[in-house]
DNA sequence: ACTTGTGAATTCGTTCACAGCA
DNA sequence: TGCTGTGAACGAATTCACAAGT
C-alpha cells in the first residue's frame, strides 16, 4: 500500500465555485472524469502470460486519476499549457514525480515550457481506458449501496449505471434514478446480458463473498468492494477496496499518537488556525 | 526535508492487559457497508517534543486494522489461538509479513503454537488507539453523508457522531439517526466543545478546503476526506482521503489493459469460477 | 514437530540532480 | 533561460529463509 509520504498539501488548486453544502462529491468538474487517489489491497496476479505488460505502476495509475481532475479544471479554465511544477502542487505530489509518471504514459511535454493540457488529457484518458464508457452493476441497494446508485456523477464520468441488485423482496422492482433493482439471483444472466465490466459490492460483509463469485462468474473482472472482507477471487480479477472501519482507525491511531493516551479531554484549547501553507521544502 | 522520517526505533509501551473477550469491540460488521481505504499525505512533525516516534509504518497501522476484524471473529467463535499463517491467510497477506508487522507492534505469539487471540485483539486496539471513543464530526449531510451518518457500525465501533453539519438551510435543523444537523459556520463552536477528533467531510469538492479550515481551527487533527480535492493542511493534521472516482479509474485502467481496446462486447463466456484460493472462510 | 521472530536479500517507489532541448 | 525527461541514489516495504523457542 502505498501512503505517499506527506508530500506538500499545495493549495487548492480548484477554483472554488459552487454552493457550500450539499450532497457529496460530485466534484465541480464540468465533465470529464476525475478521480482522486487511495491505495488498496489489488491482488489478482494475473496469472496468465502476460506478455510485456505492466510499464505504468498501481501507484501512478491512482495518482493519474488525481492529474486528471486538476488537468479537467484547467482545461475549463481555458489554460493551454501548465509546468510540472503548478501541475504537481495542485495535485498535491512533487514534481519529480509527476514528470515520472507522466514520461512513464508516454507524455510529451515541450522543455521550456510545459505540458499542453487538452493534450494531456486525451493522453491520461486515455491511459486509464477512459475513451468508452464501462458498464457497473451495483449490489446491494442498501444505506450506502442507494447512496452510490444516486450519485449522479457516476454515469455523468463514464461509469453508468447499467443493473442495481438486491435480495431484499422490498427492493426489488423499486427504481432509484432510473435503474431498476433486480433480484441478485439474476446477476449472471443480468451483467452478462448488458457487458458489465465493473462491479460495485455494497452488500453485508456476510453476503459479499458470495455475491463476489456471482460477479465474477458473469465474467466482471474488476471489482470495487465496500464491504468489510477480504474478497477471495480468481487469478485475473482485479479487486479495490474501500474500507471505512479501516480508515477511521488509521485516524484514530494517529489521534492516539498525538495525545500518548489522552482522550479529547479539554475543549482542545489551542485555537490553532495555522498558516496551512504548502509544508515543507 | 523536513520529515523526519521515523527513525527512532522504540517501541511501543503496549499495556498488555486486559481481559480477554470484553468490552468495545471494533467487532465485525453487524449491517451495512462501510469503508474505504486509501492513503495520504501524512506527515507534520509534531512541533512539541515527541518522544519516542513512530515505529508502526503506516502500511502496517492499515494492515493491523484488517488483522483486527478477522481476529475479532475469531474470538467470536470462540478460538483461543491463530497462526500467523492461517490469520494472514484470512486477511489476505504474506505470513511473513503478518508476523513481521505483529513483532512491530510488540507482540508475543508462542513459537511452536501461534496467537493469543484475544490477547492480540487486545493489543491491536491499543496500538490503534481504539480502547477509547473518538467523537466524530460529520461535515455535508447530502448524498453520501446521509448514508454515513445513517451507519450505524460507526457509532459501534468507537466512533460516535457527536456533530452534524451543512449549510442546506433544508437541512439545518433535522436530526438524522438522533443528532441534529447544525450549521457548518458553527464547526469551530461546537467542536471545541464535544471534543471532536476526528472529522468527515463529505460535502462538494468546492466546499472541502473551507470545511477542513474550520476543522482544523477547531482543533481536529485528523480528518478523513471523501471530496475530491487535495486538502490543504498545516503540519500536523493527518488527512486520509477516500476517492470513488479514482478507484473507478483505476478499475478502468485494469479493464482495459485486459481487453486492449475493445468494449464489454460478448457474454464472457468462460465460466470461471475458479479455485478462489486462501482467505475467507 | 511446529511456529514465531527477525536479519538479509530483494523489490518497488520516491527523490535527486543534471543533461538535453526548445 | 526554463522546463522536461531520466539515470542514479536513496529509502521504504515485502519476501525469504532460518535460527530459536516451546
């Protein structure tokens, strides 16, 4: 896992718009697809011969979602080139690296000037197999599991939302955002039917394994899994997971870090309203 | 540089007590979905004089929080030992590993017999800081923050919500699952007062940055991200950062790495469904 | 006989620093 | 002069493999 060494924070680099609350993280972004980054368990060796394969690192992929997002908002912006060095702050690595990682796509950026951005874009889209979009079927249409079919700014990136499952009687047949919520026991036939290619698990971990075998047996290779297990899966399929209880207590061992046992204790005194600036170096 | 990377060996005081099944228990899901993974700018030297430091890598503190949901298990089933082996085979690592991040957090199997579980239950939640509650603050009660909210395994496990905010006047004033949502310009306030540690920020990218702010000037030092912005924070603050974009990205990356080029097309056929070796059970 | 704990080897990723080109 | 692209140094994390307890 990955856990970039706390690079420099760089400041927002996004133009600040939009109303304060409200739903999620649909992200500003006008359109194309962004991401972020995370880190996570992968497996799948792919155990059949790959030939010459893997040129581009799991870490850089994930940080090519974030290039991404930053390269999307300035493209809006109407900004023709960006330096390695603005670009990298506003994704928050350093700039070294991004040269990396982009050299490692095949980048071309002109010395003595920078990276033509709309170039760029099409040339990480690309790279992260973004010029289609890839049907997802979700299952498990549950507190969180409705959250994420409602999302809006998941068909809007590319990943719409081709079949919602259940096996809650209540739920299926119910309609959220369109889609209708179908029976898990229809998933093979279902993915198969509409060429599924990633599937999203928000189920009970009880049920994840199971529904996990399900997926893969429709021949979805790439698994996005939320629920709290460790999902067991054929050589060839590619598995991200998303852990809440993991990362909350990731934080909690760095409160606990912090204050040797104290708890919260005292209203936290310090008014620190700190600098924030761009850390070290 | 300024990180001082943690050089300092030490080790951890571990208070190796503790009856063996008992109290709060990060315990396995009871219900829904949850989590997320990732990792982040970490960092910030600690201005004040920090003792001993940091000898849990980060990658080992995210492993010992999947260790700790198996091995919870365990205890509920009543299993008095593991080995290193069939624990890190249920949690989807390398034996040697799993012993190599045990031996880090001070830990005491028996050569020739294994893991005390409860014992070792016991000293990951203190290693993880988890032998007491951590009030949390839910900033962006929308989408996703609704569902997060609505979670009950958060409170369960040691994370009570103990705010809620928006800025939605719609919203401003409800109470979801018992805790009324107060306006974000109160963070500071009200923070302060419960003693928050830990925040969520589950609102538009466009407000994360402001939201962390104020968070930060409350006096949070650790906050887990689910915009997608790069936040910016002083030295200091850990910020952990869950990204759905990017892990569909990512996910599309592996998609079409497989298949160079080509869509879903077909009913992949082939019905694997195969071996699925270790883990689970 | 079995399983932990750990030094050493190895692999992977990050950062430096500079040559090369516009 | 400015900024990219990249070899080489460095450092972190994983895996190996075995000595040491029980």
């Amino acid at each position: 896992m990955t856990v970039d060494r706390g690079t420099r924070p760089a400041r927002r680099p996004v133009p600040t718009t939009r109303t304060p609350g409200d739903d999620l993280a649909p992200v500003d972004v006008p359109e194309g697809p962004d991401g972020s980054e995370s880190s996570d368990s992968t497996e799948s060796s792919d155990g059949d011969t790959d030939t010459a394969s893997r040129p581009v690192p799991e870490a850089t992929v994930a940080r090519l979602a974030v290039y991404l997002r930053v390269l999307t908002t300035l493209l809006a912006e109407g900004r023709g080139t960006v330096s390695s060095e603005e670009l990298a702050a506003a994704a928050g690595v350093n700039s070294a690296k991004l040269r990396k990682d982009l050299s490692l796509i095949g980048s071309s950026g002109v010395r003595g000037v920078g990276y033509d951005v709309s170039r760029l874009v099409a040339e990480v889209e690309a790279t992260l197999g973004l010029t289609r979009p890839h049907a997802v079927a979700l299952v498990g249409v549950g507190n969180l599991g409705h959250a994420l079919a409602g999302y809006g700014g998941f068909a809007a990136r590319g990943f719409p939302v081709a079949a919602l499952f259940d096996v809650d009687p209540a739920l299926v047949g119910t309609t959220v955002d369109g889609v209708e919520v179908e029976h898990a026991d229809t998933i093979p036939r279902v993915c198969a039917e509409r060429g599924v290619t990633i599937g999203v698990v928000a189920t009970p971990a009880s049920a994840a394994q199971t529904v996990c075998d399900h997926l893969v047996a429709a021949g979805v290779r790439s698994i996005l899994n939320f629920a709290p297990t460790v999902l067991a899966v054929p050589a060839g399929v590619e598995v991200r997971k998303v852990d809440l209880a993991v990362e909350m207590q990731v934080l909690s061992f760095h409160v606990a870090r912090r204050h040797g046992t104290v708890p919260a204790a005292g209203p936290t005194a310090t008014p620190r309203q700190t600098p924030r600036e761009a850390v070290s170096r």
